[in-house]
C-alpha cells in the first residue's frame, strides 16, 4: 500500500513545494492534494503549473495518487431541491482534470448532504443521474471518480452504499472509503469487506466512540478503529492503493509533530 498523506494535515499557507519535501522528509509516500478556493491549485490554475507541480514530485520520489476537494460543501453536486448542482459538478470535473495532469487515479468526491430541504430519495436518485453523467468523463481522463462516505446523511450503511455504485454501473465510479467515518454507527472492516474491489481510495483516520461528536477524531491509535481487522480486510481485497491520513486540523502549535507523529503510527499499523 502507498503511505500517503492529505494536503489538509500541513499548516494553512504551507506552498505545495514545501509540502512535498517536507512529506518525504518526514517518510510518506505520496500526497493528495487538493482543489482550494486560493492558493497553488485552485481553478483558474494552468495546466503548466500543474505540470510543474507533478515533475516536483517526480523529482523528489513522491507520488500523487489521489485528489480531493472541500469545495462541494459549499457547492454540492446535488442541490437542495433536489436538482443537479451545476456548479458542484463543474468542479468535479475540474477536479478531474487536474487529476488527469498529476497523474493522479482517483478524485474524492462528496455529492451532497441530506438535509430538510433535500430529501433522502432525491439525493439519491439525483446522484445516480450525476454520477452516471460523470462516469465517461472520468474515463476520458484515465481516472476514477471517487464517492466518499462522509458524515452527510446519505449512503448510511455499506449494503446501501455498495448498491448506489453498482446501481450506477459505470467502471470509473468507486468507493473512495474512510475508515473513521464509519466508527460511529459500524465497523470499517465490515464495509471493506462488503464493499470489497469497488474501493479506490482509503483515508485513515481515527475515532473515539464514546465521544460521538466531530471532537471524537484523534490522532491515529488513539481511537477505536481495529487497525488489524482493518488491514486484514483491506488484504484479503486485495488493495494495493493509497492509504491517505486525512489528519485535520493541524496542530495549533508545533504542526510538524502532528505529522510526524502520524507517520509512525502508520508504519506501525502497515507493519513497515
């Protein structure tokens, strides 16, 4: 499996340079980076910047496999209304893109959040129309389109979740599963083995579940996640991909520890 490490888990302002030479320093192998609203990727971003960025890593050993965005919270793929969100889908396309460029595989991606205003049904459907309409856009880039199971209402249970890929039934649409997020109401080792080789894309991540609030995620080992179920689930599929600390927000003082830190922790849980 590919060690790597989320954007977001580096200081605010951190340049994606200095990111990927302090990532390798510190034993990663990889680096999702992400779309941002300003700073070195954002939209208006040219392919020859993007390139520059991806002969960085080449230069420094560094992988860049997978490619997120936080800007579908404010510009979801679904709208309240139950109608496509054109600007969220603009994005992910956008995203793909970008990924295409970085030589990146898959793209996370989160459609919407269920909401009084956006009933459950809606949202579903609604996603199967996007994510169909998404597939061969995804394929025309040579990458995946990556659904993530987030804490957003929606695709609540690995058998519902399983269902909406394969409902959508297009080769470049995948699971893009983080192990934490399902501490509160499951268990990740039962969704990886339920969702099996429709996985991607792997966030790690840590949860206390006796605190059951956006508080409860900690550093990696301090949670409940059962990292030897995990593994054992995640090898008896057979992934080979990357396995990305999503660790946010960085420490207030001394962000390197965080990091630091976090490294280890994952040699400890991949057996390196």
């Amino acid at each position: 499996m590919i060690k790597s490490i989320s954007f977001w888990s580096f200081p605010s302002g951190m340049g994606v340079t200095d990111i990927l030479k302090t990532a390798k320093d510190l034993g990663y192998e990889a680096v999702e980076l992400t779309l941002e609203a300003e700073g070195d990727i954002t939209a208006e971003t040219p392919d020859e910047k993007l390139a520059e960025i991806k002969q960085t890593a080449d230069d420094l050993g560094m992988q860049l496999p997978t490619f997120a965005t936080g800007l579908h919270w404010a510009h979801p793929m679904i709208a309240a209304n139950g109608a496509e969100g054109a600007e969220g889908i603009e994005i992910t396309k956008t995203c793909l893109r970008f990924a295409e460029i970085l030589g990146a595989a898959t793209v996370l991606t989160v459609p919407c959040t269920v909401s009084p205003e956006l009933h459950y049904d809606d949202a579903y459907n609604t996603g199967l129309k996007v994510y169909r309409e998404l597939g061969p856009v995804a394929a025309e880039c040579g990458v995946n389109v990556g659904v993530e199971n987030v804490w957003n209402k929606f695709l609540l249970s690995p058998l519902e979740f399983a269902r909406f890929i394969d409902e959508v039934d297009h080769p470049n649409v995948v699971a893009y599963f983080d192990v934490g997020n399902v501490l509160l109401t499951g268990y990740p080792d039962q969704w990886i083995k339920i969702l099996g080789t429709r996985i991607k894309a792997i966030h790690f991540k840590d949860f206390r579940a006796d605190v059951a609030t956006l508080g409860g995620f900690v550093d990696l080992l301090e949670g409940d996640v059962p990292w030897d179920e995990v593994l054992a689930a995640l090898n008896a599929i057979g992934y080979d991909g990357a396995v990305t600390a999503e660790m946010m927000p960085p420490y207030g003082y001394h962000p390197e520890r965080l990091l630091e830190a976090t490294s280890k922790s994952m040699d400890a849980i991949l057996g390196r």
